[in-house]
C-alpha cells in the first residue's frame, strides 16, 4: 500500500458547488485539514459536503466566514476518512468569493 501526502486546491468558489476533491478507486483518503477562505469585500457562508452514493453528507451548513477570515472546517483532532468515489464538495453564498484548501492522505 502506498501512502501519499496531497493536497487540493479550489479558487474562486462560488454558488454553484465546486469539486475539491474526488477519492480515487481502489483508495482510501484521510482529510487531515480543509479549509475556506473568504477572499471578497463581504461575509459569506459556506456549506461543505461529501457526495457518497449519490447521497450529500454536510461537514458545515451555512457556516458565516468573516471578511479576511478564513473557517477550519476539518483539522486539529478531527479527520474525516473518504472511500472510493466519494467527492468533497463546498459551495458559497456569493460568487467568486471564497478559495479552499483540502489537505489529504491516500492510501492507495
């Protein structure tokens, strides 16, 4: 088994939901930290969710990100495992207002 360090990237998240991340067949991922950051000139909110057999799992509903702040949405202590063909997902309350950063472990 090989284990792997990545991380994923998504700029200019907006109100259409915007794919982070996509666990890979035959893979199992450790989200080790993931975060939002608002980059416009107002509060958001923000939802992140996992999509696992057609069916949406909320990390954070409707979470208010400050301007110039950012939200921690996994990290610390908390992990969050993804099997196969899961999809983590964020989408926010206004467009082009926010990035994120999903920091992972695969064991492939």
């Amino acid at each position: 088994m090989a284990n792997t360090f990545k991380n994923f990237l998504s700029k200019n998240v907006g109100t259409s939901p915007a794919t982070v991340y996509t666990c890979p067949a035959s893979t199992q991922t450790t989200i080790i930290g993931f975060s939002v950051a608002n980059t416009s000139a107002s509060p958001i909110t923000c939802d992140a969710y996992i999509t696992s057999s057609a069916v949406n799992y909320y990390l954070i509903k409707s979470a208010v990100v400050p301007v110039g702040g950012s939200l921690v949405i996994v990290g610390g202590d908390q992990k969050v495992v993804l099997e196969a063909a899961d999809v983590l997902l964020v989408v926010t309350s206004a467009a082009t207002s926010a990035d994120a950063v999903c920091s992972l472990l695969e064991i492939a």
